[in-house]
C-alpha cells in the first residue's frame, strides 16, 4: 500500500492491517502501531455515530465509560462492570448484527477484541458503511507513511516525529498555554444535536397517550451529544498555533491542514505519485477536477475524538 492509496482507501480492516504491521503491505520504520485507547475510542466513535440505535441503557453507558477509561477517567474495574451490563443488553439470538453487540465491543477489557471485531467488516459494515469507517480511521490514527507521531524517548519524554525525515523536535515552540487550553476544549467539545424521537421536546407519550414521559432516548435532555468535534473550535485551534508560530515546517503545516478540515488532493497524490512532502512545495496545477489545481480538498470525514491532530498537541498518544 502506497501513501495514495492510503489516503483513498476505503477498508478499514485492510487500512488496520497496514496500521499495526501485520500486512505484506506494510514497510518497516513507519509509525508506530495505534495504541488500544486510539483503538477504542475507534469504535466509540462508530458507536456515538449510530447512538439512537442503542436502545438500551446499558449499552449506552458501557460507549461513556469505554471513553473515560480510554481517558484515564475510569479504572478497568468499572470498564468490566460497564462491559457485563452491555453483555446483559445484547441480543444473543443475533450475537453481531445489532448495536448492542458493538457497544460490548467498546467496553472489551483487552484491545486484541476491538482489533478482532474491526476485522470483521461483514459485521461491522451493517452498522457504519466502510468509507465514512476508513474516514474515522485515518482521522484517528493519522498517516503511518509521513507521520508526524508522537514517540516517548529514553527519559518517557514525548517527541514529535516525522515518519518521513525521522527527525526528532525536541520542542514545539507553537505550543503555548492558550493552544493547550483550545486544544482540550477541542477534544471534549462535541455539540449537542436535537433528538429525532421527541423532536427535542425530551418527552413523549406513555403508552396510554393521555400522559408523557422522559424519552428515553436523549433521557429527558432533548438532545444528545454530538459524535463529531466541533469544527469551529478546531480551526480556533489551528489559527491560535498558527500565530504562535506553526506552519514553518510541514510536520505542523500538516496539523494545521488537517484542524482546518482540508487534506491533500488523492487524486493528484495518485495520479503524480506525489508524496505529502511534496504536495508543501508543489505550485498549484491545472486540469485536476477533484481540486482545481489547489492540491488540496476537503476532508472526507469528520473529526472524532481521538483525532491524531488534538491528541497531538495534547500529548495524548
């Protein structure tokens, strides 16, 4: 698999095998393989994506406290808790082809299960098509090609590292209080969306119609929170490292591109077998119908949490 097709492909599981190492595909010195949180909050992701699809309680609080364990905001003894109640929620007469399966899926104490079940598209793909997956991939685990990524050194320091130069910045000067405090309102900021059972009222009728009740869909609140970060504050993000400083080197100019919503044109990738680096210092060409000669397109996903730009630059890895 080649940068281009990295950038354009639309399986997930193929995507994943190269990601982790395991594919013939895969050459050595790349980026390191995505941990297990970057792993979870994958699948968290697909699962805060098709959210009123899980009608049971249960399943909806092993997605919540899968995410705050992938945080550090639970310990693994409420994360076994959380994936017993999914269990108990799941419908063992179709043990995969239902949300509450993935939601037990989110909860797996051990990653080797996300891994299995990512895997196993002919499951998965009935949940999430694979393109809008492989988008929350890339989003996630970033480019395994050119980097950048962050690696610990031999004092448990974090480094920024190029995968295309190997160079190590021992500091990013761009990464200043005001960036860290946007970077983490970043990464928690999903916005609510209204619910589609109660109309946003969080109500609806009981079963006698002459009374109403907390809908149990958004719990009474009329919304649920949103399963994408909020663009606005992502490119806040981006301007804010942009006058401290980033964007003089593609490693950041490439963290600026990808906050702003935009990405290098597959097309042109493709068909000039360019590589990222190139893209920096290439000037605009014409005849490209996907760009218009501008290199550069906009995302084909959203951003979600675990995004490879906010955890970044919060040092999450």
């Amino acid at each position: 698999m080649s940068e281009a097709d990295w950038l354009a492909c639309d399986d997930p599981a193929r995507m994943l095998e190269v990601a982790m190492g395991h594919s013939a595909e895969y050459c050595s010195g790349h980026a390191p393989a995505p941990s297990g949180r970057k792993l979870r909050l994958f699948v968290c992701g697909i699962a805060r994506r098709i959210w009123r699809r899980l009608t049971d309680e249960r399943s909806r609080k092993a997605v919540e406290a899968a995410e705050r364990y992938a945080d550090r905001l639970a310990d693994r003894g409420e994360l076994v808790e959380a994936a017993y109640g999914a269990a108990a929620a799941r419908s063992f007469g179709h043990p995969v082809l239902c949300p509450e399966w993935l939601a037990h899926v989110c909860a797996a104490p051990e990653p080797a299960s996300i891994v299995e079940a990512v895997r196993r598209q002919s499951e998965l793909v009935r949940l999430l098509a694979p393109p809008l997956q492989a988008a929350m991939l890339r989003d996630i685990v970033g480019n395994p090609f050119t980097g950048p990524h962050l690696r610990r050194d031999k004092a448990d320091s974090l480094r920024l590292v190029s995968g295309s130069s190997s160079l190590i910045h021992a500091a990013m000067p761009w990464l200043t209080p005001t960036v860290r405090s946007l970077a983490r309102l970043a990464y928690e900021d999903r916005p609510s969306r209204k619910c589609g059972e109660c109309e946003g009222t969080g109500s609806r009728p009981l079963p006698d119609r002459l009374s109403f009740g907390h809908c149990k869909s958004c719990r009474g609140a009329g919304e649920h929170e949103g399963w994408s970060l909020d663009a606005l504050t992502l490119s806040a993000l981006a301007d804010a490292m942009e006058e401290a400083g980033a964007g003089q080197d593609f490693d950041s100019q490439r963290l600026l591109w990808h906050l702003r919503g935009i990405e290098p044109c597959r097309k042109c990738l493709g068909a000039r077998a360019m590589s990222l680096d190139a893209i920096a210092h290439e000037p605009e060409a014409d005849g490209c119908d996907a760009c218009q000669g501008k290199l550069l397109v906009p995302l084909a996903g959203p951003h979600v949490r675990g995004c490879w730009a906010t955890d970044l630059v919060l040092g999450k890895e």
